[in-house]
C-alpha cells in the first residue's frame, strides 16, 4: 500500500477514535447534571468540573492533613467511595437528618427514588426513577458542595442512587419512635 492509501483509512477512522474516546471520558467522568434541586427550601447547585487542588492532596480547606485518615462514615452518615454508597443501608429513628459526604475527585449526585433489575454480575442497575423527594448534586471532595442532608420524617424505606453511576444504590431505612 502506498502512504495515501493509509493516511485515507487513518483520517476515516479518526472521527469514530475521537468519538469513542469522547464517550468513553464522559462516561468515567462521573459526569452530574449541570443543576439539580435538593429540596423544596433550597436552591439549585451544581458542582464545579474541576478538581480542587486540596481535594488531590487529601487535605481540607483549612490546610490540615487528613491522607492518613480512613475514610469512615459518621453517625447518621453515607459517604460515596469506589462508586458505592457506604454503608449501602443504613437505618435510622424518624426525625433523624442523614448526611451524605463525598469521598471521591468526581461529583456525584444523591436522588432518592425506585432502582432495580441490578445485574448480579456487574452490579449495574437496569432502572431507575426519581421521586424529587431529594435530588442533589454533590461537589467532588474537599470543595464548597461536598456533603448533603435531609431529615427524614416518616418511617419507610427511602432507596436512592446516583444518576450517572449505574453501581450506586442504596436506602435509608427509617424506624417508628418507640
């Protein structure tokens, strides 16, 4: 083959490798929608694109060091890590306020509504549907926006998931006052 033949096939194939790369950037990006609303009391956010610097070094915006620290959630708290909700259940007394806290570089978001069909094998959910009770979109960590709470009034169980992360499912299960 001569260098013109080639060159031709290299710049047809360039737009399906551009393309393919592109979709394969949004998808591990953990892209959120640009504006999402929380709750009826509060306003819209949306979480920066970018990365804090502090965020990259482990440290928090008051300067200190926290890298050697596990990253373990509190009483009453979810923290999102590994594209998962941890604890991926947790079960609370009515009146309790739950706080979610980003444990990762990318946003996220915490959307309460009905999940299902999850494949066993890759523990990706086939389905999904908000309810607006909560829809947030959580900052990546160390930046304004990182943590979300809700105070949980009624008993029930209240499933959530992150739009753009099909692995992260998971329910607040909230109890009767004795």
């Amino acid at each position: 083959m001569t260098s013109t033949t080639l060159s031709s096939r290299a710049s047809r194939r360039t737009p399906w490798v551009l393309t393919a790369a592109l979709v394969a950037l949004v998808a591990v990006s953990g892209c959120t929608p640009a504006t999402t609303a929380d709750d009826a009391n509060s306003e819209p956010t949306a979480p920066s694109a970018s990365t804090a610097p502090d965020a990259m070094n482990g440290e928090q915006s008051d300067g200190s060091d926290e890298s050697d620290a596990p990253i373990e959630p509190g009483p009453n708290e979810v923290i999102t890590i590994g594209l998962r909700f941890t604890p991926p259940t947790i079960t609370v007394p009515v009146g309790t306020t739950v706080t979610w806290r980003n444990g990762e570089a990318i946003g996220h978001t915490i959307t309460s509504g009905l999940w299902g069909d999850v494949n066993e094998t890759t523990g990706l959910r086939g389905s999904q549907e908000a309810d607006d009770l909560f829809r947030h979109a959580l900052a990546p960590m160390g930046q304004e926006g990182d943590t979300f709470s809700f105070t949980f009034t009624e008993p029930g169980e209240y499933p959530y998931f992150c739009e753009p992360h099909l692995t992260m499912n998971a329910s607040v299960i909230v109890e009767a006052a004795e």
